[in-house]
C-alpha cells in the first residue's frame, strides 16, 4: 500500500464518502445516527461540517472524518468528530492519521478541546487509539448507546486539549 495521504473532501469523492459512513451507520455499533445517507443528505451534511477530511491511498477513499463545533456560545471553542474507515480498510492505521489531521485541523481552526460524546465502551480498538494519542477518558455512562441488536453498552467520554 502506498502514502495515505489525509485531505479536504471534493465533490468527486462523495459516493465513497457516502458508502463508508452508511457501511458505520448500518454496523450499528459506534456511530449514533439511525438514517443512512444518500446523494443529497450526504453532499448537505458533510458541506455542512467546519471541516471534513478523507483519507486517500492511490486515488481511493478509505476513511473520512467529520469537524464541528460540540456546542454553541460560551462552549463552542469545544469540538467533536467522528471517523469511519471503510471495513476492507481497517487495520492500516488510517483512523490513526485521521484523528492526528483532526487534531491539527481542530487547532488550525481555533478550537480549544476535541470532546468525544460517546465511544462506545466494547470500541476497544478506538479507545486505545485515543488513549495513545493522549486523549482523557472523563468516565463512563452506564447504558447510554443502544446497540443494533437493542442492547445498552456503556459510552465513555474522551477529550483532548488542542
């Protein structure tokens, strides 16, 4: 495999960007969205993000993270993202160079912390990716994400100072 380069998203690369959000929603095990995307949805909710970013190996879409504010007013230096990788992707250490670009972006832009509402407590290979990169674990909710199969699992707050 060759450089996997991290950039903006363009319009070209929507479907791909579409296919692995919706394979992430359809998992039912990390993301909080219920609804997939289509054309239209996808292209207003991604241009709609304070940034969005894809990661690129020789011309492919394999991952993409979202940008934004985690809340408004006096809070709104916060951020929060999400990454999904594409399944045949996982492994190569692509959400690895996306959360460092998000990082970097989140600063570029003027935010202050990067806050993580929910990660999903059994997300093992998520959280230990956060604890290596330095993000704090701020605790646990007991049952606060609803699994695909309808079972509650813990989620733990994660942030990082930008």
């Amino acid at each position: 495999m060759n450089e996997i380069k991290i950039r903006r998203y363009t319009q070209e690369d929507l479907p791909d960007m579409i296919r692995i959000w919706n394979e992430i929603v359809e998992e039912g095990i990390a993301f909080p969205q219920e609804d997939l995307l289509d054309h239209e949805s996808g292209a207003d909710f991604f241009a709609s993000q304070s940034y969005t970013g894809v990661a690129e190996v020789d011309g492919k879409i394999l991952g993409l993270y979202i940008l934004h504010p985690n809340n408004v007013g006096r809070c709104g230096h916060i951020c929060n993202a999400s990454y999904a990788v594409a399944s045949e992707s996982r492994g190569l250490h692509i959400g690895e160079k996306l959360v460092l670009d998000c990082l970097s972006m989140g600063r570029a832009l003027g935010f202050r912390v990067l806050q993580f509402n929910a990660v999903v407590e059994s997300n093992t290979h998520a959280r230990h990716l956060y604890e290596r990169l330095g993000f704090t674990q701020l605790g646990t909710i007991p049952g606060g994400f609803r699994m695909k199969d309808g079972h509650y699992e813990n989620i733990c707050p994660y942030y990082h100072e930008l």
